[in-house]
C-alpha cells in the first residue's frame, strides 16, 4: 500500500518535469513506482485485511457467560470452551473479555471492598527480606510483624532466618509483644504454614500439621490469604515500605540483638501517631478498645526443635556452634540444654526447662565470649597478681605507698601482708584501715600477725591510737575523731582468730 504523501509528491513533480525519469530521480524512487502512481487517478485509501478468527463462532456465546446469572471468569470460559471445540489459546478470549466488559459495564477486578473487622478478631503476619549491616557485615535480615486488624498497633522482630522454627517463633514472640492472641490469625501461604491453596480448586487449604498445632496451642485459627491477591493483607503493605525509609536504610546496628531492640522501639514510637486510615492512635486505640477483648497468652512457646544438651565445663563454658560461651559457674559439671533460634539466638535451660540465660551467637567459628559476672561467686576478693596488687593498695590507701617502701625494707615480699590488711574490707572500710596502716608503719609493726594484734587489743581497750592529726600517724581523709566505742571497731576477739585460720586455710 502506497502511502498519501508519495502519491501528491509524484502527482505535483510530475507536473513540472513532465518526465518519470527526472520524476524518479527527483523524489528518489523508482521508475516503476512512479508510473503506478501516475496510473492511481484517485488517491491511495488504507484498507486493513480482516482475518477470521477461531474465536468469532462462540463470541455470543461468551457474553452470555460473561454476563449474569453466570458471571464465569477468564479460566471458566476458557474450559468450557476447549469442551466445545475451541482450538485456540486463552489470550484471544482474555482480549475480548476486556471489550465486553467494557460494553456491558462489568466492574474492575482490582476493586476491593475495605473489611474492617471487630477488636480482637484478626490479626495479619507477614514478613519482608532486607539487606542491611550487621556489626561490619553486609548480611539477609527477615523483618516479622504482625499488625492488630482493628487499633493497627504494630510489633516487629528480626531474624537472619525464614525457616519454619523461626517463622513459629516469630508468630509467638509478636503475639506476646501485642499482649494477647486475636481469634483469627491471617496468613500468606509459606510451605511452613501452608501446604495447599489452589485458587482454581474448590477444595479446602491444606494447612501444615505442625502450623495447625501451633494455632491449637495459641487458641488462634488460621487464616490464609488466596494466592496472588495481596490486597487481602492490605494493611501490611505499607508498613514494610515505611519500616524500611525510616529505619533500615543508611542505618548500622552492631548485633541483631541491638536491631531487635531498636526495631522494637521504633515500632512503638511509630504507634503513637496517627493512623492515616483510622484517624486514632494505635496504642490508645488498643488500650481502649482492644487490650481486654484478646485471648490469654499460652505459658510456653510451642516449639518443633528438640532442645540439645551440653556439659558445662570445668571453666564454665557451653559449646554452641564451634564456639563456647560462658555461664554462671554453679553450672560446672552440670547438664543444660540450649536451643538455637531466628539463627543467632541461644537461648539456654536447666534441666527442668527453665531458661537460665540468652546469649547471641558469634558470627565467627571457633570463637570464645566470657562474661566476668559469671564467675563472681569464685572470683577472688582481692588479686592475686603482685603488680595489681601494688596498684590497688596506693589507690585504696593513702597510707599505702609509704607502707609498700617501708615492708620493702623489712619483708620479701611486702604485697602479700598488703593482700592480706585488703582482705580485711569486708570487716572495715577503707578510711578506718588507712589509719591503721599508718600507725603500724610508725610502730614498725608491718606483718600481718602484727596488725591483726593491734586490732585486737584497740578492739579491747587496750590501745588508744594517737588522734587525727597528730605527727605520730596519718589520719584518715574524712577529718572523723574515731574513739574507742565506735561500733564499726568493735569486734569480739575470736571473731579475728577464726579470721586468721581462714587466711591459712586459704
């Protein structure tokens, strides 16, 4: 087909040149085109070539089914059809489908009808995959949240995994955050929590047996969305989008434990604005109207992983992962039972499954995490080290470096009387020794028999130390006049011997 504007260029040149030839040459076509052009009298009008369709014999046929009181889809038309000779794909009935509905005014299918249920119904949980930094690693982070259909109050949780313990877990950890169990939970269709949901079958779903338990064992029932139509979880889109802007993007957390926690505060910060849809606060929302209404949260969390045991060893430490971590040490020699969740948290038991403690896993192998508090009940009051020992006498005592010089002169070693007069602060403070360091260093009196003798006999009324002030000691830094009834001196005598055998026993 010749276009319009050829036709009038050769019409109008030819008229000036009278030559196809120059014509030709001119317009840079062919002689031959400019010859049927010449010959067409009238100008060139477009006529499209019309081709049967294998669909144009049952086109009536799909209105009625289209159209009330059957209303058929897409994929329902498409079956009947091949059951009556069609031969063709489902695109040519998709296509037409589109003008029919266009002519007889059928409604949009993306069209939703906003469902607002009652407090305490539903709750919807869903979960997102991110990418962030964690410590000085770039790593996968699965954000859990759950959101109360009804007040919109919010929780959220981390996880570096998207298995189904920590999928489990995660429904449980953001039901105890809420404060209770909504009577329906909405879910996605995971092969954790969802088996089977064919959306062109009219069978049941078929939910995971141990999903369904964990649903029996929160009170809830479960509730999944039909594939392909997120619009069913509406409520959740939003908070993703929003959870990521504010918070995960340009932000560093050192462990997952610090991303958990600050999440959380995150989340309900963010509930104490304006919910854009219900014009409320979510948490005064809840607080009124939603908090009483949800079911009693279980005492235990339903779990499908075994718990494992370890020995404690001799240093106190549990082996997780190749690497070891420490615990209080009466657990020594003892049997407890950890289990590991969401991929970096261990949590640990006693033998009646009572959780001792939660630690977060090390990112390298072989790793060893000790934590001073644990070994307070074996630690040693006072160092053992004879440089610590030097440091911490001349901290604690004013008395203490002219002590040291002097016991240096007398003794081999003069830390071990030092260590010995610390020993004694859990009977006296620290001022109250500093004077009797003093006078015993004026007395030439330096060894640890010496000083607890003169404790003795002061304690008896049988030594009177000189007074704060006077050229014959130091006195303690507080200025006080301590005199011989003073409460904190008095001891009964045996009370320092069993002292003294205790020291030797040590």
């Amino acid at each position: 087909m010749y276009r319009l504007q050829d036709w009038a260029a050769v019409q109008r040149v030819y008229k000036q040149t009278k030559s196809k030839r120059k014509t030709a040459k001119i317009l840079g076509i062919s002689r031959n085109t400019v010859r049927k052009l010449l010959d067409m009298k009238e100008e060139p009008v477009y006529s499209r070539t019309v081709y049967k369709s294998c669909l144009d014999e049952y086109k009536e046929l799909i209105i009625v089914w289209r159209c009330e009181p059957y209303e058929f889809n897409g994929t329902r038309i498409f079956r009947e059809l091949k059951n009556r000779g069609y031969t063709g794909s489902i695109g040519p009935v998709y296509r037409f489908l589109q003008r029919v509905d266009e002519d007889v005014g059928l409604i949009s299918s993306k069209a939703t009808v906003r469902v607002e249920t009652p407090p305490g119904d539903q709750a919807q949980f869903d979960w997102s995959e991110y990418s962030m930094v964690i410590g000085s690693t770039e790593r996968n982070v699965y954000s859990f949240a759950m959101i109360l259909a009804a007040s919109r109050k919010k929780a959220v949780c981390f996880s570096l995994k998207a298995d189904a313990a920590a999928i489990y877990e995660a429904i449980q950890e953001l039901f105890d955050d809420l404060g209770g169990v909504t009577l329906e939970l909405l879910i996605d269709n995971p092969k954790a929590l969802v088996i089977e949901n064919n959306p062109k079958s009219e069978d049941e779903i078929r939910y995971n047996p141990k999903a369904l338990l964990l649903a029996k064992h929160l009170g809830t029932e479960l509730n999944a969305c039909p594939c392909y139509w997120p619009r069913k979880k509406g409520k959740f889109e939003s908070p993703f989008n929003y959870l990521e802007e504010q918070l995960i993007k340009g932000n560093t957390f050192a462990t997952m434990e610090e991303l958990n926690r600050r999440g959380k505060e995150f989340v309900n910060a963010w509930c104490d604005e304006v919910h854009g849809t219900t014009k409320r606060i979510p948490n005064q929302h809840y607080l009124q109207e939603e908090k009483d209404v949800l079911l009693p949260l279980p005492k235990s969390h339903y779990q499908i992983k075994k718990l494992q045991k370890r020995i404690i060893s001799p240093d106190s430490y549990i082996s997780v992962g190749g690497s070891k971590y420490s615990v209080p040490v009466k657990y020594v020699d003892k049997t407890l039972q950890f289990r590991l969740t969401y991929g970096f948290r261990i949590d640990i038991y006693d033998k009646k499954e009572n959780r001792v403690l939660t630690l977060e896993a090390s990112e390298r192998k072989h790793d060893v995490r000790t934590d001073p508090s644990h070994y307070e009940a074996i630690a040693q009051p006072v160092s053992t080290s004879i440089p610590q020992i030097r440091r911490d006498f001349t901290a604690r005592f004013t008395n203490g470096q002219r002590y040291l010089d002097a016991a240096g002169r007398k003794f081999d070693q003069p830390t071990h009387y030092a260590r010995k007069i610390m020993l004694l602060s859990d009977i006296y403070d620290d001022l109250t020794l500093d004077r009797f360091i003093g006078y015993c260093v004026d007395q030439n009196k330096m060894d640890i028999k010496s000083f607890k003798g003169i404790l003795r006999d002061y304690n008896a009324g049988k030594l009177i130390l000189p007074e704060i002030g006077s050229n014959d000691t130091a006195g303690p830094a507080d200025g006080k006049d301590y005199r011989d009834d003073d409460p904190a001196l008095t001891r009964e005598c045996s009370y320092y011997e069993s002292i003294a055998m205790a020291e030797v026993c040590r």
